[in-house]
C-alpha cells in the first residue's frame, strides 16, 4: 500500500483557514443573539434559527475537501498481474571520458554534447534493452542491460571526466568490457554504440573489434570532435584554469581520428556517424538500427498497483450532496415521502 502522489498532501492545511473562518462566525453569531435577549426567548421567537445544522453542513464540506486531496495522492493497492511482450535487441553505450572529451569543438564541449545525444536517443527506445560503460585509461562498468531509460539517464547526467583515476583513452579494453554485458543466451541483435573522439592510446583496437565480429557483435561508432582539433581545456573546482600542455610547454591540440572510428565500425559490420550540433543523426541511426534483429523477450510479469482514488472521489461528491439537502433553515423536506417510504 502506498500513495501515488503524497506530494498533495500538503494542501490538507488548507483546511485550517475555513475552520478558523467558520469558528468566528460561530461566536460572532451567539454574541449577536446576546444582544437581543435572553437565548430560549430567541429561540422561540425564531424557531426556524438552525441549532446543529451549520456544524454539520461544514463538517460535511471540510470531510469532502480532505477526501478530494485523499483521492488526488490517489492510494495504490496490492497488485494486479499484467502480462507484456516486447521486442528488443540489446545495446551497450560505452562512452569515453578522457580529458580530450572537454574539448569544445563541440559546444558546450564533446562530452557534453555526446550525452545530450545519447538522452535524447534514449527517448526513442520502446524495449530495447541497453547498458552504460565509461572508459579512459580503463573501462568501468555504471549499469547493465535494462530497460529502465529513466535510471539510465539518470546515471548518464552523473558522469564527467573526473571519474577515470588516469587518463589515456583504452577503446580496446571498452569494447571487450562491452562485450561482456551482453546475455549470451540472447538470440537478438547485440549492439555497441562507441562514442570518442578516437585518440586511442592503448593499442589492440583491431584483435578486440575482430573478437567482437566473431561474436556477431555490431559495432557504431560516434565521432565527437573535429579534425582541426581544439585545446583541452584544464578546470579547478569547476572554473577553467587554463589549457593542457605537452613536456615542452606548448598547447595540446587534441584531434578527432575519424578514420580509426570508421574502421572499428567497417570490421563489425556497423556504422559510423560524426556528431553535429543537433540531433538529425538520431533518426538515421534508429533507421539503421530498424534493420537489425530483435527477438520477442519471455512473457514477463509487472506488478500494476490497483488505483483506489475513485472511493475518495466518490466519497467526497456523496458528501457535498448531503450538504446541498441541507439548507440553513429547518427543512421542509418529508424524507419518509423523498424516499418512498409512508
């Protein structure tokens, strides 16, 4: 049992200023009934002053409010089973988060830039399953296959250049880790999607990208640079200090190597895409992925909460009905007659 959105439960304070209201009407009344005489001589010159009514017509109207806000939390009750399919095919994102990812070819930099595209790409996803992996000197595992996109941009907003210990860009050892998030029991598509600006620095690129073709394993890579190159800009504390240098002082121009990205994509049967500044490559790339093979997943059970905001609802227009038969002079209303009763 649990509330859908607690979150409304802080307008039950509402419910104080009427009350306060409502109370000084009340003395403000019996103080004007002093005024003119003795309260049972009142009392029998106005026999139609309503005594009780009006406590009751209010507490009829606050319940309703307080079951109006109940039934906006709306309660979630026990579980009803529900049974999807999906088709999917299983994706691995590995990311580089080397230094030379802060370049700002590509605004507000390459880093940046690449999870923009990948969230938004996350969006369009409706089952396929897919699984986060970072990598600089090492590759590091953040999420393994889900479906879960929410979670997986969530972990993806988190990710900056400071998680790697030691910089260098390891692209080898991130498309083996890659592959080893895969389910080996799958008969679906097995896809890497490699964004980096290519400056690889640990070797065994080709012997890895062969593993994975054996493995039918396809291989995207994305570009995020350029080839002119930009400075890598140094941060302290989040404010830029200044720009990398070489041993002998001089500026480091970092360049993007389109053309080992598009090699590692050209040996796995894959593609390659150069980033840009908007998101037109999104609808090539799931054009693209339309081709593979995606494989109907086992029947799986979801627990759907049963929604119980309607008894509140229901409850709180009874309510207010009962207040409008009541009119604020005694009723004339023969109840036995209203409902067919002698």
């Amino acid at each position: 049992m649990r509330w859908a959105h607690p979150e409304y439960f802080r307008y039950l304070i509402l419910v104080l200023l009427p009350a306060a209201l409502f109370l000084f009407y009340i003395i403000w009344r019996a103080r004007g009934i002093k005024r003119l005489g003795d309260e049972a001589l009142v009392s029998t010159l106005m026999p139609a002053r309503p005594k009780g009514r009006p406590y009751v017509k209010f507490a009829l109207l606050s319940l309703a409010f307080i079951l109006i806000i109940f039934g906006l939390a709306n309660l979630l009750l026990g579980t009803t089973p529900l049974k999807v399919k999906r088709r999917s095919m299983e994706i691995v994102i590995a990311l580089d988060i080397s230094r030379s990812m802060q370049a700002q070819d590509l605004k507000p930099s390459r880093l940046e830039r690449t999870k923009q595209f990948i969230s938004k790409f996350l969006e369009t996803l409706g089952g396929d399953e897919v699984a986060l992996t970072v990598f600089a000197d090492h590759a590091y595992m953040q999420m393994p296959l889900t479906i879960d996109y929410p979670a997986a941009k969530l972990v993806l907003s988190s990710i900056n250049t400071d998680m790697a210990p030691a910089q260098g860009t390891a692209i080898a050892e991130a498309i083996s880790q890659a592959q080893s998030s895969f389910n080996p029991d799958s008969k679906s598509s097995k896809i890497i999607m490699l964004f980096s600006d290519g400056e690889d620095h640990e070797g065994d690129i080709d012997e890895q990208a062969e593993s994975a073709e054996k493995d039918g394993i396809h291989i995207y890579t994305f570009g995020a640079g350029s080839e002119t190159g930009s400075p890598i800009p140094l941060y302290d504390n989040g404010v830029m200090t200044g720009f990398q240098k070489d041993g002998s002082g001089q500026t480091v121009i970092s360049k993007m190597d389109e053309q080992m990205l598009a090699k590692i994509a050209d040996e796995t049967h894959g593609k390659y895409y150069r980033l840009g500044q908007n998101n037109q490559q999104i609808d090539v790339l799931n054009k693209d992925l339309a081709k593979m093979t995606r494989t109907d997943e086992a029947t799986e059970l979801f627990d759907n909460p049963v929604n119980l905001f309607q008894w509140f609802l229901g409850g709180a227009l009874l309510l207010i009905f009962l207040e409008f038969l009541l009119t604020d002079r005694k009723s004339r209303i023969n109840f036995g007659t209203l409902f067919g009763s002698k």
